[in-house]
C-alpha cells in the first residue's frame, strides 16, 4: 500500500514514516469522540505524531533505516498506531484551532 523507495535518505525515511502515519490516523480519528477533524487538528496530529516516531528511528545510520521499516513493517505500524492515539489525545485535550483566525 505504502511505496518503499530503496536507497534513500533521511528524507524519504521521513516521508514512509509520514505515509504511515497519515494511514494510521485516517484509521483511528473516528475511534475519537473528542477530536476535532478540522484541517489545523489533523495537520497537529499527524505532525506530533510523527514527531515521536522520528526520535525513535533518528539514532539509525543513514540506509540502514530502510532494511529495519521493512523488516519489522507490523512493529512499525504499532509504533505509528501508539504515536497518533497519543497525539490525538493530545490535539483533543488542547486544540490549537480556536486561537487562530
Ligand atoms: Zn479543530
């Protein structure tokens, strides 16, 4: 479902994290009674999300971060799954959309 580009760098490790992230969440938002599905909530979501999903896989050396996605594909789905249910806790107990406009 998700392309995986070989040979990457730092950036597209961040997009497949991205990618996964965006899918987790189009998967779960509704499981939330308390969230918000406006543009700036889902934008914050994803962003706080992916935001705890990179500290974990920053400490990688460049290329060797492909090969481990792949490997362990389920575990990183449950990394995912586990940073947007934080994050939407999160947007859901402090958004951020009415202090702007
Ligand atoms: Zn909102």
């Amino acid at each position: 479902m998700v392309g995986i580009k070989k040979g990457g760098g730092e950036m597209r490790m961040k997009n497949f994290m991205e990618d996964v992230i965006i899918e987790v969440f189009q998967e779960i938002k509704g499981t939330n009674p308390d969230f918000c599905s406006c543009d700036k909530c889902s934008r914050d979501v994803i962003a706080i999300a992916l935001s705890k999903i990179k500290g974990r896989y920053a400490a990688s050396p460049e290329g060797e971060i492909f090969a481990r996605v792949e490997q362990s594909n389920r575990q990183v789905r449950a990394d995912a799954l586990l940073a947007v249910m934080e994050a939407l806790d999160t947007v859901s107990a402090s958004p951020r959309h009415d202090r702007e406009s």
